[in-house]
C-alpha cells in the first residue's frame, strides 16, 4: 500500500471560490492535498457590503477552512502567507518555510485596484475583505457621531456626505444600502440630526451602471436608486480624496469625508511573483487547460487567471468563473500528475444577481431577466444558500428578517471586530 507522503503532493493557494472547489473536487483523488491560506476561514464576499452597512457581522460570513474540510481524510491546512512562487523549483516561499509541490493550483483571487491614485489608496475604503468591511461600518458610525457634535454646518454637511465609486454591483449595493441604513435605522438613532440632509453619491466614470445588465435593467437601476435617495453621476472620473474632499478629473471638487472605492480590482500581489509576463490586471495568461505556459504542473484559476470567453473578452472577476475552472482545474492536475487527458475550460454563465435595497434587485438568468420584487427574492434565496454554513445561513436569514420587519440593523457597532 502507498504511504500518504508518497502520494504525488498537490498545493492550493488560496481557500476562496476557486481553491475550496479544487480542494474539495480532489478529495477522492489519490494524491496528498496541502491548502494554504493568509486566512484561517472562507470568506462570502458578495455579502461583504452588508457587514459594512452594519446588516450582518463578519462571523455570519466568514467559515473556517478547517472547519469546512475536516472530513477530508487527504487535505492539510496551512495557515500561512505565500510570498513568492519558485515555479522551476517547484516550491513556494512562505511565511511558514518553504512548501515543496508537484503540482501547484493557484486560487488567490484579487486585490483593491486604485489605479495609481495614490490619495485614494492612502484615503478611501476599498471593499475586499472583513477588515475593509468592519472599517466602513466604524467609519459611517463615527461619521453620524461627529455630525450630531459639529456646529460648523459645512463641515456637518461633507461628513454626512457619502460617496461611492464605481456603478458595477458592488457599487450599487453599497449605495443602495447606505442610503436604507441613514433613512430607515440612523434617522430614528439621531433625532437631533436631519437625515435629509444626508447625500450618498454613486459615482460612475462611463454613462451606465450595471454593464454586465441588459439596458433596461440598468436604467432600471438608476431609477429605483434615486427613489432611495442615492445621487447618480455619470461621466464622473475621480482624480483623488484627500479624506475631506474628492476631486474629479474636470477640476471640480466635491466636499465629503467618506469614500468607498468599488471600482476596480486587480489580481492579487502574489501573481507577480512567478516570473510570467502578466496580462490586463495583472492578472496571468493561462491555457484553455488553465496551465501556465512552460509549467504544465502548474495552473491559475478565479481572478488571478487571465482567459479569454468565446468573444474574446477576459472572463469576468466572478464566483462562478472561479469555482468551474476549479473543476477542471482539478481534474488536469491529476490528468498531468497520475493520468487521463486534459480538458478546456468553456464558461457556463449563469447569470448576474444585483440587489438595490429593500424589495429591489435585478436579475439576469439565462435568457430571462427580471426586477423588482421577485429579482430580490430571487437574490436573498441565492445568497443564503451559497453561504457555507447551516448556522450562517440561520443567523443571516434572522438578521434579514430583523431587518425587513423592524427597519433595524443588528450591527450597530464602533469597535474593532464583531
Ligand atoms: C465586495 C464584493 C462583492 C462581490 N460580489 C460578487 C457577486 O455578487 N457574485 C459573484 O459572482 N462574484 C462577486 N464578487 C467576486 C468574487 O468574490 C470573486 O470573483 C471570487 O472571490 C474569486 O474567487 P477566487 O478563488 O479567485 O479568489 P478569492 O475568493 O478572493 O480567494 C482568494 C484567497 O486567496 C488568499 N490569498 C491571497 N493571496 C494569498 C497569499 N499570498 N498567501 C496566502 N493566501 C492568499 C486569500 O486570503 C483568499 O482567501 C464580489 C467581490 C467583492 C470584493
């Protein structure tokens, strides 16, 4: 019988979308699994802008990995941070030592894109992970708190000034909620402040939200977003913020102290390291097999990979892309590693999801779109039950519910975690 160390040792970076799928489709596979993650959990970032809007805590969304995995009898975990990548030498340098590998599957998604506007990385929020998340929420708090204080009205107005950039899903869900959490929650929590007096600002650089959205559903969007009070700009590039005031690219400036940049993101640090000529967005060029050209035993999948759909556009920074080519990607590393032949990666789209607030969503699915009441619908059953976890999905649908009946938001809360 073969020793598990002499099985042929398969590492995955990364226990986001993609490198959890490949770990899990490897679980019956005859070779030793070593996952290694900065983290010790799986982290549900479509619900991240909830967190910042004090809807759910970071726990609700967050699984540890170990938890997750702990049936699968051929998987490690390491809790640890990949430096850099040695592909020739086969091994990784970590923060841990270096971890040796035969084959290597590298999921470490992306990273906040500023696009070199270095006020803005000094001073907006980006919205990418639990900490990003858990400091919007103090920070929109804190806000509310110093305007109940300041008696200078210019200055009351920039601080209940909030400003979101970037029209994709993100941006609008941000927005969307903001402007519920002032309207419906803070309202009642400051009565000596005139929450009318309070602008969310989405701001988008080109002439449409949503792109990824038929047109019709786009320009739903916007309507639906200025029935919740949130100010649509078009053609609205931002140059920089120097934490008091944006400034656009025209020369005008906009006083606000909150920025929240949902704009763009780019593949994580790590892609750098591995000695391949990156493409758009750093992100690295990957074969239909989703090999690294000269390194057959080593693959790229979710947004850290670079691979064209069938229009030859980039495949989209989503879940699904990361989670499919996690398939295959399994199945050719151990097709390269143990035998069998390679497949190619074919997108299956199966849809986009955006909500707006309350009762409100859009929805792609196939050849069918809708909006409104039964998009959202649509929206709250397919994230409650991508979330990992029985207990999450119980605590999220609570907090939902809470919400929904009470006008309420549970995580009202200036601190350091939770
Ligand atoms: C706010 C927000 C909302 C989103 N909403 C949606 C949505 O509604 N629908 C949708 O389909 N997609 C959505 N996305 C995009 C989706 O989350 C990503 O496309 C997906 O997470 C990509 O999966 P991945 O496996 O490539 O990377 P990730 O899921 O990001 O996982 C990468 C993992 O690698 C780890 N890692 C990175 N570098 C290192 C290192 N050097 N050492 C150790 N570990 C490392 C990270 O800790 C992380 O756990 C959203 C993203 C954000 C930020």
């Amino acid at each position: 019988m073969e020793t598990k160390a002499a099985l042929p040792h398969i590492v995955i970076v990364g226990a986001g979308f993609g490198g959890l799928r490949a770990a899990r489709a490897l679980a019956n596979a005859p070779v030793r699994v070593t996952l290694i993650d900065r983290n010790n959990y799986h982290l549900f970032q479509p619900l991240l802008y909830q967190v910042a809007t004090a809807g759910i805590s970071p726990d609700e969304i967050a699984h540890p990995v170990r938890g997750i995995l702990r049936s699968q009898k051929n998987l490690e975990f390491i809790l640890s941070d990949v430096r850099k990548v040695d592909l020739p030498g086969k091994k990784l340098m970590t923060d841990a030592g270096e971890i040796a590998f035969d084959a290597l599957i590298l999921a470490v998604g992306g990273v906040t894109q500023f696009f070199g506007m270095e006020s803005l990385e000094r001073n907006a929020f980006g919205l990418k992970n639990i900490a990003d998340a858990t400091g919007i929420r103090n920070h929109l708090l804190t806000m509310f708190e110093l305007a109940n204080q300041e008696a200078d009205e210019t200055v009351r107005q920039a601080m209940l000034t909030f400003v979101v950039v970037g029209g994709g899903p993100t941006g609008v869900e941000t927005a969307g909620a903001i402007s519920e959490l002032t309207r419906l929650v803070l309202a009642k929590d400051y009565p000596n402040l005139n929450t009318q007096n309070v602008k969310v600002i989405l701001l988008e650089a080109f002439d449409r939200l949503l792109p990824a959205f038929p047109p019709d559903l786009s320009a739903n969007t916007v309507e639906v977003l200025k029935r919740k009070h949130v100010e649509v700009r078009f053609n609205a590039a931002v140059a920089g913020f120097n934490g008091k005031s944006v400034s656009f690219k025209n020369g005008e400036e906009l006083p606000a102290h909150t920025v929240i940049w949902a704009a763009g993101v780019k593949a994580a640090p790590l892609m750098a390291t591995l000695g391949v000529e990156p493409g758009s967005l750093g992100r690295v060029p990957v074969a239909p097999t989703l090999q690294l050209a000269d390194f057959p035993y080593a693959f790229v999948i979710g947004d850290a990979a670079l691979l064209m759909d069938a229009d030859s556009k980039p495949l989209p920074m989503v879940a699904p892309v990361a989670m499919q080519q996690a398939e295959v990607a399994a199945k050719n590393v151990v097709a390269v590693l143990i035998d069998g032949s390679l497949s190619e990666f074919h997108y299956k789209d199966p849809g986009s999801l955006a909500t707006i607030g309350r009762r409100q969503a859009v929805a792609r699915l196939g050849k069918f779109k809708f909006r409104g009441g039964f998009a959202w619908l649509v929206w709250l059953f397919v994230h409650l039950m991508q979330l990992v976890g029985f207990r999450n999905r119980l605590l999220v649908l609570i907090n939902w519910a809470w919400d929904y009946l009470f006008y309420d938001r549970a995580v009202r809360i200036i601190g350091p975690c939770s």
